[in-house]
C-alpha cells in the first residue's frame, strides 16, 4: 500500500495534492515494474542537506537530492531529501520554473528507486529521458 509523507525542516514544504502525487508515483514507478510501499519526501535547505550529505555519504557538497533507499523486491520505499534552494538554483540556471525543476527532482528520487543511476557513463542521458518521460505525465505541469 502506498504511503507518501512529505516533511520539511527550516522551510516550507510544498504543497502538492497527495492524491495526485501518489497517482502520478505509482504511475512512473509502474512503468519500471514497481509497486510503491512508503516514501518519504523531506524538504529542507541548502545547509540541511550539506549536513546529511556529509554525514551520511561522507560528501562535502550541496545537491538537489539525496536519496535512502529501503526498497525490497519490486515495491520501492525510501526517504529523499531535497533542497529547495538547490532546486531553485538548478531551475534559474536551467531556464525552467520553479515548478517544473521541482517536480523532476521529486520525480527523479522515485526513478532512482526503480533502479535507475545517473553517476556512470552514459547513465545521465538515460535518467534525464525517464525524467523526461515521468514530467510529461505530471499532474502538477501544463501540457
């Protein structure tokens, strides 16, 4: 059964229909043969998740998004913690709003839990397709 919690320290979390979030998670990670058990999104600052990018992947730099995964056989389960200054950074340099780069990076931790990597190479193109793939789909973007 698919539980999504969404939590934030030191900013405001987002506010997203959990209806339509769990829809569109089960939808994506259905495409990759998963079943979505609990997830957990923490929304945070650039500091937070430099902290637990230090303490737990021993990493001395900021990112969108760092990803614990629980997952067992097909049912994807895990906590994601995202930076929302990161992701509006990232939006800004990209050219993209805000929304959108914050529904790829939503999208990008569940992708991640499917099993697909973004660190080897070639392996970027091939996330950024299933990103691009997954937003097409998403409730929360004009189309």
């Amino acid at each position: 059964m698919t539980e999504i919690n969404i939590l934030s320290q030191g900013v405001d979390a987002p506010q997203f229909d959990l209806t339509l979030l769990t829809r569109w998670v089960e939808e994506v990670a259905a495409d990759h043969g998963r079943r979505v058990g609990r997830l957990t999104y923490v929304f945070c600052d650039d500091e937070y998740i430099l902290q637990t990018n230090r303490e737990f992947l021993q990493h001395d730099y900021y990112t969108d998004i760092i990803t614990f995964d629980y997952s067992t056989s097909r049912r994807i389960s895990g906590d994601m913690v995202i930076s929302l200054d990161t992701v509006r950074s990232n939006a800004q340099q990209g050219g993209v709003g805000d929304n959108n780069e914050l529904c790829r990076v939503v999208i990008h931790g569940v992708l991640h839990l499917c099993g697909i990597n973004d660190k080897g190479p070639g392996e970027r193109e091939v996330m950024e397709q299933h990103e691009n793939a997954a937003l097409a789909i998403c409730p929360f973007l004009e189309h």
